[in-house]
C-alpha cells in the first residue's frame, strides 16, 4: 500500500517517489495544499472502496499514518 500511495503523490508533488518514505509529511515535506490532499483522498476511496471520515484524516500527517488509516478500513471492510 506505501507504494501504491507513493506512486499517487507523485502525480501531485514534484518530489521523486523514492525519496518518500513513511516519514514523509503531507504539508511540510511535500506542500500538498487542502484540495490535493482531499482530492488523494478521494482516489484512495475509489481505489481501495472505502470511506474516509474528513474529521480523522484532518490528523493525518505523514505518508506512514495515511497507510496505516487506510489499512485499518480496508481491515474492516
């Protein structure tokens, strides 16, 4: 899932995809502004048919914490 995601930020950022880790941060290390971010959102939703709740992804900020939210939907789907 870290590489699917990874492969998707890098069609919004221009920082190489092996330079993100689980350590990357959405906003300081990426820049993503709030409609990229809500728009990767969106694709994670479609791509992995779940849904997101907007107030706990507000909290996310690493790459690392988003795999590990959406892992655990994809857990209780």
């Amino acid at each position: 899932m870290l590489e699917d995601l990874k492969e998707k930020l890098g069609e919004y950022v221009d920082t190489p995809i092996d330079e993100i880790t689980a350590d990357t941060r959405f906003i300081e290390d990426l820049g993503l502004n709030s409609f990229e971010f809500m728009s990767l959102l969106g694709y994670l939703e479609e791509e992995y048919d779940i849904v997101v709740d907007e107030n706990e992804v507000r909290g996310l900020r690493t790459v690392g914490e988003a795999v590990e939210y959406i892992e655990k939907l994809t857990n209780e789907a």
